[in-house]
C-alpha cells in the first residue's frame, strides 16, 4: 500500500487520509465567462436598417465597379 505519512501525531501528515481539504485561492482563469453574465438588450431596429443600408451601398458599389473593369480596357484597345 501507498505511504501516506508518519503515524506519529504532529510528524508527515496531520490530517486522516479520507478528510477533506479546503480549497483556497483557486480561482477560474479570467478567460472563463462569470457565472452571472451581463445580459445586452440586442439589436435596434434603427441599427440593423442602418447596416442593411451599408451593406447595399457596398454591395452595389462592387458591382458597379466590376462591370466598369472590362469596358476601360475595351476603350483603350480600340484607340491603338
């Protein structure tokens, strides 16, 4: 069987082998979300119409961009 301390009262081990420990100074890591979060009140109206509207403009704005690519360089070739 294992060693688990000196029988003698005050030497090796001073606690029964089956007792308890208390845990002190264990705390989670920071990068663990708390127990008890903060909870957001989400997404306004407003807000999401106002993303919509510039992810459009975007959106639009690349198109728009890539079917002007082709015609500049059809200009160009034509003039030589």
């Amino acid at each position: 069987h294992p060693c688990i301390g000196c029988s003698e009262q005050g030497i090796g081990f001073t606690k029964p082998i089956h007792a308890l420990a208390e845990p002190k100074y264990i705390v989670p890591p920071v990068s663990y979300p708390r127990i008890q979060e903060e909870q957001g009140q989400g997404v306004s109206l407003g807000s999401a119409a106002v993303v919509a509207a510039v992810v459009g403009v975007a959106a639009g704005a690349g198109v728009a961009i890539g079917r002007n690519l082709g015609k500049s360089d059809e200009k160009s070739s034509g003039k030589e």
